[in-house]
C-alpha cells in the first residue's frame, strides 16, 4: 500500500466584512473545511484587512485570512473545491509552502491574536449600515479652559 505524501499548504482566504463581522464563525469554517480535506492546521493569522482593488459580489472591503496546514497532495482539490462552494469565503488561493521550515511556519502562528479580535468583534455593537457613527464627547473642562486662552490670544496683524 502506497503512503500518502503530506505537504505543507499557504493558504490565503478572502473574507467579506459581513461575514468577518462573525470572525469566530468563519474561522471556524475555514477549520471544518480543511478538516473534511484530511489536513492539519498549523498556524492562522489574520493577514490583513483592507479596501478592494475592484468590487467582488459588491463588496468593497475584505478581510484576509493566512493559513498554514499540512494536507496529503491529492486532498488539496477537495479543500479547494469546498471553499469555492463556501459562500462565507469569496476568493482564496492555494501555494505548497516547500520554501519554509517548520520553524518558519510555527512563528507564523497567531491564532491567539485571531481569537482576541474575534472576541472584540462579537462584543462591539453593530451599527446599521447607513447610520451614522456616534458624535465625539464634549472634552474635559480642563481641555477646554487650556484651548480657551489659545483662541483669545489676538491675532497678530501685518505690520505697516
């Protein structure tokens, strides 16, 4: 019986706001969905989280996810074909990480920082797309009594 090659995988996944606002979920979809391909995931992180070079399904913004997992080779076009079904993810992409040590790949990790801004995401309240944000507070007396002699000053006029 012949064994099975395992190779380590970078993979980026391309996440939209709506679904990125249940971090949690989607992290744990993208976990389900190398489980069902065999793998082992090694390091998460987020990548980054920023405005789109053109709209993808009317989206603007996206939220990338960088993952690092080892797979045997002929499960990879399983995990591929499931994220693009998933509806959670809209882009991803695929590279058989040869190019670094497992040393490497481990200091890559961050899913404890993942899990953090997963928790603060959930905690935020959400606001209606539309709406407009909170005003800003009044300042502190003291702040204000400090600008106050700044904006009395008089104004310093040409000389003639």
């Amino acid at each position: 019986m012949a064994t099975k090659r395992v190779y380590t995988y970078e993979a980026m996944f391309l996440l939209s706001q709506a679904v990125a606002s249940d971090l949690n979920g989607a992290i744990d979809h993208i976990k389900d969905i190398i489980a069902r391909g065999h793998g082992e995931i090694v390091a998460m992180r987020k990548w980054d989280e920023r405005r789109l070079a053109y709209e993808i399904d009317g989206q603007k913004r996206g939220y990338y996810i960088l993952c690092y997992f080892k797979a045997p080779g002929e499960s990879l076009s399983h995990i591929e074909r499931d994220c693009n079904l998933s509806e959670k993810i809209m882009r991803n992409i695929f590279l058989r990480c040869d190019h670094m040590t497992a040393e490497q790949v481990a200091a890559q990790d961050a899913r404890k920082d993942l899990e953090v801004e997963a928790k603060l995401r959930t905690e935020r309240p959400a606001t209606p797309v539309g709406a407009a944000p909170a005003a800003a507070p009044a300042p502190a007396p003291a702040a204000a009594a400090a600008a106050a002699p700044a904006a009395s000053a008089p104004e310093a006029t040409e000389a003639e």
